[in-house]
C-alpha cells in the first residue's frame, strides 16, 4: 500500500503506515486468500484496538454490511484483473497491470473511507488486548497470521 493518506482520514494513514512494516502485508495477504477475508476490515480490527475500542458483534456486522457490497463490486474484480495479469509478457498488458494497481489501491482507500464514515474512530489510548480481540471476533479463529498483525502494533 502506497498513496497520500489524506487529511480526513486517520484510519487510511494508520494502514499504510501498518501495512508497510515487516510480515503484516504477507499476513493479511495469507488471511485474504486462505479464508477470504477483508484486508480492510483486518486492519480496522487493529485501528480499532489501536484506539482503544473493542468491537461488538453488531459493529463488526454493520462494517462488513458498509464495505461489503464496494469490497465485492469494485475491489474483488479489480484484483482478479490484475492477478490474471501477473507476468504478462506484452509491455502493454504490464503497463495496463501497472494502472489497475493503482485503481485497486485507490479503491481500498475509498472502501476504507466508508469504514472510516460507519465507525469514525479517533486515535486514543492504544489497548494492545482490543486488537487481538477485535481480530478474533472477525476471523473466527486463532491463525498464525494474528500474531504478526499484531506484532506490527509495538
């Protein structure tokens, strides 16, 4: 992930700086393909946590309700475009990966944009035991993957 935060936006400028440091791409990454989850909505589990806010069920649920339908309408396929994409031989097919790249980050930090609006949180004091919890209410399930997420938080 690499784009202007913005001003508004505090969650987008946390998941770039988050994203960037060692293991949480390949992470999150890992979660997204191995159980189809939102890398976006891993990353607010951990915003969350980061703002000292434990996340209800019904929070995660209307989340999931606000970034679904954008996370699966635009986002999914874009990045089904620029898999299928990958390696391409043709300058032309790579340059054309190259700009869906940049249309697909563009689109996380909009779906991020709509998580921000349905749960504006502001930074607060950082509770380490949220974001593990908020990470486990999300995923269902301890995975290996957790702990380098959460790593990247110290």
């Amino acid at each position: 992930m690499s784009a202007d935060p913005g001003p508004r936006n505090p969650f987008w400028a946390f998941s770039l700086a988050t994203y960037g440091r060692p293991g949480v791409a390949e992470a999150c990454l890992a979660l997204q393909d191995r159980l189809g989850l939102d890398v976006n909505l891993l990353l607010f589990c951990l915003w969350a946590g980061r703002c000292g806010h434990r996340l209800s069920a019904t929070e995660l649920a209307a989340l999931a309700t606000a970034a679904g339908p954008w996370q699966q309408g635009v986002v999914v396929p874009l990045r089904g475009v620029r898999r299928r994409l990958k390696g391409a031989a043709d300058p032309a097919q790579e340059a054309l990966r190259q700009r869906i790249k940049r249309d697909e980050l563009e689109a996380e930090r909009l779906e991020q944009e709509l998580l921000h609006r349905a749960l504006p949180l502001a930074p607060g004091v950082d509770d380490p035991a949220a974001a593990r919890a908020n990470l486990l209410a999300f995923v269902g399930e301890e995975a290996p993957e957790l702990e380098a997420m959460l790593n990247a938080l110290d």
